[in-house]
C-alpha cells in the first residue's frame, strides 16, 4: 500500500512536534499545511519541506487529494474545521481537548459518524511509552481497586503559550484532560466526579490546580491531582506519576519512569523511558514521542479499516468528566455521569 497522504491545519507551536513526528510515522505523510497566520506558514513550509501551502481549507481541500486531515489548532475552531473536513468525506484527526464544551464534542462526533469518517482524537498521554508500559504490568497485580494520577510541576507553561494565563479555564481543560484520559485508560468508565481547584499564581485568570475523586463503573477509586503551582524539589516536568493497586500487587510508575511491580514480597524495578529522536527537546521527551505513537496509532488503524483507541465517541467520555469537574467544582457536589455514550 502507498502511503496515506495528509494535510495538516494549524501551524503554530505544538504544530513542529506533529511535523516531525510525521516524518516518522511509517505508512504515512503530510504533503499539505493550512494556516490563516501566511508568515507561520510560510516558516513551516521552509522548515519541513513541505511545498504545498494554503490559507484557505477549503481550497487545499479541493485542490489535494487528502486521505486525512490533521488539526493542531485551538479548541475553539475544532469543530468548524472537523466539520468542514467531514463534508468532504476525509477522515480527521483532532488535537486535544475535543472541544470547549460537551455540546460542541458531541456535535464532532455525530457528524463524523453521519458522514461515515474515521475521528480519532489526538489524546497522546496514554500513548506514552511508559504509560504503555504500566498498562502491561497492571495485567499482573489482579482487580485493580485504587489508582493515583499525579502530575505537579512549577514549569513556566506561560512561556510558549502565553494564552493559558488568560483563558476562562486553564489546568483541567488543558492538562487535567490528558490525566482523567490516564485514569479511565487504567481504570475504565467513571461514575461520578468530584473536584475541588484552587488559583495560587495571583498572575494567571483560571484555576492553576485541581484535585479530583472519582468512582469507576467498576467500583474502583482513583484520585487525579493536578498543579502548576507546585515548587518541589526536583521539577519532573512534565512527567506525570501514576500508582495502582490491586487485589494481588500494585504497579507504580515514578520518577525519571522508575517502574516498580510489587507482588506479595517480590519487588521487581526497571526504567522504561520514552524513546529519543533527533528533534526531542528536552524536557518534553516523553510528550513528543507520544505524538510520534499516536500519530502511528491513528495511520494504521485508518489502513486496517479499524477504528483508532481514542475515537471521537470514546473521548466524549473524557470531555464530560473535564466539564463534569467544572460543575463539580462550581457547585461543591459530585456530578454524576450521564449515561453512557455509545461507542
């Protein structure tokens, strides 16, 4: 089979990371970039290569033969542009989060399905090596029970994305999304939430820290603690902290992908970190290798005709526990979650 041949929509910041991951991914290419900012993308197009330049999706739409789309652009635009794609029958991949509210997710998803195209959504802390790996170590400690998921850092996000200090919601809508995804890819489905977040920068508008209890459908626990305001004394940015424990063990991955399985008196420990690249930049290692899995996840389920982990109905589950923490957090009140979506 030829390679799938992609156009990407979005060439702002985490746009390289998509770019050269691409040049990666093995059955799949992006032969197009589309972007309203003419002198980004112009910048892209020199820095990977890439001739085919446009300002206007619609017309690379109708000019190249795309078999995907891939858009790195703020939430906001997600669904016009999924949507837009979806008219043309092309296949979507969407960067994280979904969308900025539930009613907006769940309109992407319908639409796809309507148009009978594969979405997949770019939810890539689940495709992280070590994640991956602590799922495999989780098959051997039994009925899982309890698990925590922590990611806590005094890292200056603000620095390339200037926006997170003044948008109306900040750390569960931008990173709380990725560590719900983590307990629900550990856990399985969720009953109910609770929240509680708290601003500490005085600098920033929204909440910089958050802490959320969960109840699994499973009758499970999990605990997701989450901060941006945490001067600790070794910065693990942005490695996130995941313990679990079950009925014959328990698997925790730590610092620096320190992976411990402990069962009965048997302690076994051995590091599983991301892979490296040319283009890794440190810290951010284990994310953009994880964009580089995801990203090869998504062109090989659209090559075997099936449908990607982290489609657009199984991330409707994760938005609505990001939107049901909000409400949660607003009203002081568990928010029980709807009945399942299907999937």
């Amino acid at each position: 089979m030829s390679d799938l041949r992609g156009g990407l929509v979005g060439c702002g910041y985490f746009a390289a990371n998509h770019l050269h991951a691409w040049r990666q991914v093995r059955g799949g290419e992006i032969v197009a970039l589309c972007d309203l900012d003419e002198a980004r993308l112009a910048q892209r197009s020199a820095e990977f290569g890439i001739a085919a330049v446009y300002a206007d999706l619609e017309q690379m739409l109708g000019e190249k033969k795309l078999d995907f789309v891939d858009i790195v652009t703020k939430p906001e635009s997600h669904r016009a542009l999924v949507e837009q794609v979806a008219a043309h029958r092309i296949p979507v991949i969407c960067q994280k989060p979904m969308a900025p509210t539930l009613a907006d997710a769940e309109a992407m998803v319908a639409g796809c399905a309507k148009a009978d195209v594969t979405f997949m959504v770019h939810e890539n802390f689940r495709w992280q090596r070590p994640m991956r790996a602590l799922k495999a170590a989780a098959d051997e400690i039994g009925e899982l029970f309890f698990a925590q998921v922590s990611f806590r850092s005094a890292f200056d996000v603000y620095v390339n994305q200037p926006y997170l200090a003044t948008d109306e919601r900040f750390i569960i809508y931008d990173l709380g999304v990725h560590c719900l995804d983590l307990a629900r890819f550990f856990m399985g489905n969720v009953d109910s939430i609770y929240c509680r977040t708290q601003r500490v920068n005085p600098q920033i508008k929204a909440e910089d820290v958050a802490t959320m209890m969960m109840q699994h459908q499973s009758g499970a626990a999990s605990v997701v603690d989450i901060s941006y305001a945490s001067i600790l004394a070794e910065e693990l940015f942005p490695q996130t902290l995941v313990r679990l424990e079950g009925s014959d063990g328990s698997a925790e991955l730590g610092a620096d992908f320190m992976l411990t399985v402990t069962q009965g008196g048997d302690v076994r420990r051995h590091q599983v970190p991301p892979a490296e690249h040319a283009w890794s930049e440190p810290p951010g290692t284990v994310v953009q290798d994880s964009v580089l899995m995801a990203q090869q996840h998504w062109v090989d389920t659209l090559r075997a005709g099936a449908s990607p982990e982290t489609c657009g109905s199984d991330n409707l589950r994760t938005m609505e526990l990001v939107f049901g923490a909000y409400e949660s957090a607003a009203t002081g009140h568990p928010y029980r979650v709807r009945a399942p979506h299907d999937d």
